[in-house]
C-alpha cells in the first residue's frame, strides 16, 4: 500500500467513528437543540473526514471531493441555524435543566422592530 | 467588474467540476458562466477591489487551518459528552455582540460558531448573535466571558471580509 | 481494504439506523428535522464511499447533487416551520 492510501483509509475510520458518535447523539441528549448541537458538528467533521480520505486515497477526485467537502461546510451549519430558529419559534421548549434563555427575553422586541422595518 | 469577478468564480468551479481542458467544454463554461453572473446580480460582489488585496487570502489560509483544528476539538469535546453515561450538559441561550458589519462575514462567523466547541447559532439580529451554549459558565453580564466565543474568529475575519 | 469497508459500513449503518429511529419517534417536529438532517450527511458520505468501492467517480457528481436537494429540503421544511410558507 502507497503512504497517502494509508492515510486515506485512517481519514474514512475517523470519519465513520465521527458519524456514528454524532447519531448517538442524536439519540441521547434531551432536547432539539442540544441534538442539534451533536447533529451538526460530529456528522460534519465526520463526513469531512471521510470524503477528504476517498479524495486522498485516489488523488485524481481530490478537486471534486474538496468542492463536496466545502458544499457541505458551507450549507450544514446554515440548515441547523435554521432549523435551530424555526424550533425556537415554533414555541419548542429547551431542555428543563437550561440556565438561560436571552432570546425568548428579546424576541418581542426583535418582531417589532421587524415589523416596522417592514412597513 | 463586478460580473466579471462572478464569471471568473463561476468558470473556475465549472473546470473543476467537469475535469477537462477540452476548449469545446470550456468554450460552453465560460458562456454559461457569464450568462448566470449576468442574470443574477444578487451573486456578484459589492466592493470588486477586495477581491484584489493578497493579504485577504493569507489571512483566509491560516484562518482556514486555526477553523479545522478548532472544529477537531469541538468534536472531541461533544464526543466525551455524549459517550459519558451521566451526560455532563448545562445548555441555555447567551447573547453576544459582534464587531463586524458586512453580511459575508456575519454568515462566516455565525458558521464558524456553530461548527466550533459547545456552541451553535440561533438567531442574528443586528450585530447581536443568540448562541445556544451546551455548557453555560457564568457571564451575567453581556460584556464578559461569552464574547470569547466569537473574538478568536473576529480577528481573521475582520481582515478577510470588511 | 476489504475488512476496513465492513467495519466502516457497519459504523455508518449504525448511524443511519439512529438517526432513522429519531425521525420515527422524535417528540416533535423539528425533532424530526434534525434526524433527517442528519441522515442526509451521513448519506451523501456513504455515496462518496460507493464511489470508492465501484471505482467510479460518476458518483462523486450524484453525491454533490444528493446534497444540494437535502439543504434545500431542510430549508425548505424550516421555512415551513416558521410559517414563511
């Protein structure tokens, strides 16, 4: 086996241990948005990881899956964010044992003002 | 100039895309390119002469290497979390304020939060970001501990994109 | 290689059978949402992986595809949500 095959292979292993830790996440923790928060980082991280290190065990598709790779990047975190706020304002609830929660405190004024920047 | 940025964006991810130096298929690329950047001015960007200062890119190159390895121990970080039978959680939803102005940069540091440790983006309203925070430590006051959150990022990207 | 897919493939099945049981039972809707939100990553991956297998890069195009409707989707459905639509 060639070097960067061997480093593709380690990139898929880390990436599909990624995955799965990430689903389990989505499994175990209490409410919508901290499922959201393991949701998003470890399937991101571990779906970056794993097309890099197909790209890298054949180096002919390294541009293609680098543009997946940044396709993804860019477009994960802004569907969660998203989701995130359509759940908060869907009337969703956090998670009993929360500290704090700034926005539903601004939220009034936020709609106000948006109202009236929208005439 | 404006449109013409756009095209050369465009052509560059069509060459990538189709991986071949055929001039019949480049030909096609650079019209579609030029067609799509004219059609749609909402893509092209405001100030052209950003796209022409080289340390903008440098900045974006290191910036780019400080975001994986932040994101790597964001991931090790909610990994032990969810591993741990006991689900060691403290979660609730700061506010913090943000010195830059343009829209690119507000979506690069809202994604960047939400990639980065224990922290996800809710909502941006002005220069104020709601952040949903899995392990809250004390910051009664808006001014202290949470601005960390989004000062690491702020110093690249205020060079990359303002 | 061959005995490294397995155990890739058993991890990711793994995965997607968990995010499937969060889409069946999750509480509420967004709840919902995150799981197929989840499932659509961890699907474009696995068609990354296909093209790997069947040393095709044809694939590769499908998963950029594949990825491009499942944001939409997810917009498309928190948007609903929000009551924009």
């Amino acid at each position: 086996m060639l070097w960067y095959e061997i480093i593709g292979i380690v990139m898929i292993i880390i990436g599909a241990i990624f995955l799965f830790l990430g689903a389990l996440g989505i499994i175990r923790m209490p409410d919508v948005y901290n499922r959201m928060q393991a949701g998003t980082k470890a399937t991101t991280l571990g779906a970056l990881s794993v097309i890099m290190g197909v790209g890298i065990y054949h180096p002919a598709w390294i541009f293609k899956t680098g543009i997946i790779s940044l396709f993804i990047l860019l477009t994960n975190p802004v569907s969660s964010n998203a989701l995130a706020r359509a759940a908060h304002n869907a009337g969703i609830p956090l998670y009993e044992k929360s500290v704090v929660d700034k926005y539903a405190e601004d939220k009034e004024k936020i709609r106000a003002e948006e109202e009236k920047q929208n005439g | 100039m404006r449109v013409f940025i756009s095209t050369v964006v465009l052509f560059i991810v069509w060459v990538i895309l189709t991986q071949s130096f055929d001039p019949q298929e480049l030909f096609t690329g650079l019209i579609v390119a030029a067609v799509v950047s004219l059609i749609s001015p909402a893509i092209a960007s405001d100030k052209p002469k950003k796209w022409f200062q080289p340390k903008r890119y440098v900045y974006l190159i290191i910036y780019l290497f400080y975001f994986i390895w932040e994101m790597i121990k964001s991931n090790i970080d909610v990994a032990k979390r969810v591993v741990n039978p006991k689900l060691p959680i403290n979660p609730g939803i700061v506010k913090v304020k943000t010195k830059l102005k343009t829209n690119a940069a507000k979506l690069a540091l809202a994604n960047s939060i939400t990639l980065t440790p224990g922290t996800l983006t809710v909502d941006i309203h002005d220069e104020w970001f709601y952040i949903h925070w899995i392990d809250v430590s004390n910051c009664d006051d808006v001014n202290r501990s949470c601005q960390e959150i989004v000062e690491g990022f702020e110093k690249y990207l205020e060079v990359i994109f303002e | 290689m061959s005995s490294i897919l397995i155990i890739v493939f058993s991890l990711i099945s793994i995965a997607t059978l968990l995010s499937t049981i969060r889409i069946i039972s999750g509480p509420t809707i967004p709840d919902r949402a995150v799981g197929l939100d989840t499932a659509t990553t961890i699907t474009t991956a696995m068609i990354v992986l296909f093209a790997q297998i069947f040393h095709r890069a044809i694939y590769l195009d499908i998963a950029l595809v594949y990825a491009i409707l499942a944001f939409l989707g997810v917009i498309a459905i928190a948007r609903y949500l929000e009551g924009g639509m």
